[in-house]
C-alpha cells in the first residue's frame, strides 16, 4: 500500500493564497481585462474614449455654436446655476437604461436645469440584448423621456454606441441592429410625435450598423467624437445637430455643442 506524504508547508502555502484570491475575484471580472461595469451605471459616451480616441477641443474659427452638457446618475446633484453661469444653456439628463433602470437622480438634473432656465432633455441609453426596441422606447417615455411643446423641452436621446456589459453591437448582425434602432424611433414618434436624436460614433455606427443612413431624412444627429473636429459623419448625415467634443470639460459633465445659435436649440424644442 502507497504511503501519502503531506504537501511541503510551501506547496500547501500557494495553493492556499491561490484558492484565496479566486475566491475573491469578483463574479463580473474578465481575466483579460478590467471588470464589467455594473448594469445601469452606462452613460452617453461610455465607450467613446476608449474606441474613438482623446479628449479634445473644438478649434476655433466653428459657426455659431451652442454650449451644453449631458449628466447621468454618477454626477449626482448638479449645481445648474454654477453651469448656467459658465455658458450652458442646455442640457440632457439619462433617464433610462435598458427596460431596469431608471436615474435617480433624474428629477433633480432634469427639473433643475430647466429651473435655471436652461433648455432640457432627456436620453435612454440603449441595451439591444435585454429587451425589443419599441419595449425600450415605451419604458423611456413611460420614465421620464417624453416631450411637450413648452419651448424648453428637447426630444428623446437614443444613445446607441458600445456596450459596456459584453460584445460591442450586442450579439446583433447589422441588419438586425437597424431594425432594433427602427422599432425604438417609430415607437417613440408614436408615443410623443417627435422623432427622437441618435446620439452614436462614426466608428460603432459603421462596425454595427453598416454605416446604414437611412435614419437620416427624419432623425437629428448627435455625433461623439473627442477631438477637435468632428470628422466623418454616419452615411446619409451631411450635418450634425449636436456634438459631445469632450468627458472632462471645465465644469461637470460632458460637453457638447448645438451646431447653431440658441435660437436653434429653441427651433427643436418646439419642433
């Protein structure tokens, strides 16, 4: 009969401190890279730097342009009157994600920038592997994404772009990323009649869409892109209406700019 030896004290050591640190490793971590975020904390831009490059500034010399921000839940409760002070005059809060989640700290960014006097709005950021487009857009205007012709209202944001939870275009063919996007703006213009902003990346739009314009006649665009230009535009866009130029401006949240005069941004508030 074999006679079992107890592991050397060393041997038994490692395999002690390896165990552990399995143990310990997160459920949602990638050994091959860093952890997954957890669901809902996306927000518009989440994948534009890392894909698309670095942060940058609008050159000088552009037409007429409009300053703004975008907020989500990790900015908490935004001084608007410190921003209005600054130069913005707009701003889009996230109200939604998915069909689960909803900001909570929505009422305070949404209702407060419009009480400093700003023009609002309201965006969804989009998860096409959790739920159809048209179920996503009723829950976005079902919590808070909606619109009235108040002058200060901005349509509904669908921010479709790479997704922080798993592959890129979010297991869909090309094909089937459009009519995901279709269903989510015909459901939208159906529940407020207007057509909802794409806010997207020349890049993610190309790789998962096939650079498809023909959401172009209807939808305005929302181009991300942190440099000083905004270079290509998605096929079928000649122009864009709004661009995020930047994730670190010099006051909270992203920064935008309205290509046009604020009477511009008043001319889509009321549609």
């Amino acid at each position: 009969m074999p006679v079992h030896r107890p592991a050397p004290p060393l041997l038994t050591g490692l395999l002690a401190l390896l165990l552990a640190v399995l143990c310990s490793t997160p459920a949602h971590a990638d050994a091959s890279g860093p952890a997954v975020p957890a669901r809902g904390s996306a927000y518009m831009g989440i994948g534009v730097l890392a894909h698309d490059g670095q942060n940058g500034t609008p050159r000088t010399g552009l037409a007429t342009q409009t300053e703004g921000v975008d907020v989500a839940s990790y900015q908490g409760d935004v001084n608007w009157s410190t921003l209005l002070g600054s130069g913005v005059r707009w701003a889009y809060s996230k109200a939604t994600e998915g069909t689960y989640y909803t900001n909570p700290s929505f009422a305070q960014q949404y209702n407060g920038s419009y009480d400093v006097g700003m023009i609002r709005g309201a965006y969804h950021f989009a998860t096409p592997d959790t739920a159809g487009g048209a179920a996503q857009a009723d829950y976005f205007v079902d919590h808070g994404g909606g619109w009235s012709k108040d002058g200060r209202t901005l349509p509904g944001v669908l921010d479709i772009e790479w997704n922080p939870y798993g592959a890129a275009c979010y297991g869909k063919s090309k094909s089937g990323m459009v009519t995901w996007i279709t269903d989510f703006l015909n459901r939208y213009k159906a529940r407020t009649g207007r057509a909802a902003v794409i806010y997207t990346a020349t890049s993610w739009w190309t790789d998962c869409t096939g650079n498809y314009g023909g959401f172009a006649s209807a939808n305005p665009l929302w181009i991300a892109r942190y440099a000083s230009e905004v270079g290509t535009l998605p096929a079928g866009w000649s122009t864009y209406t709004m661009w995020q130029y930047t994730s670190t401006g010099p006051t909270v949240g992203d920064h935008d700019k309205f290509n046009g005069a604020l009477d511009r941004v008043v001319a889509l508030a009321n549609g």
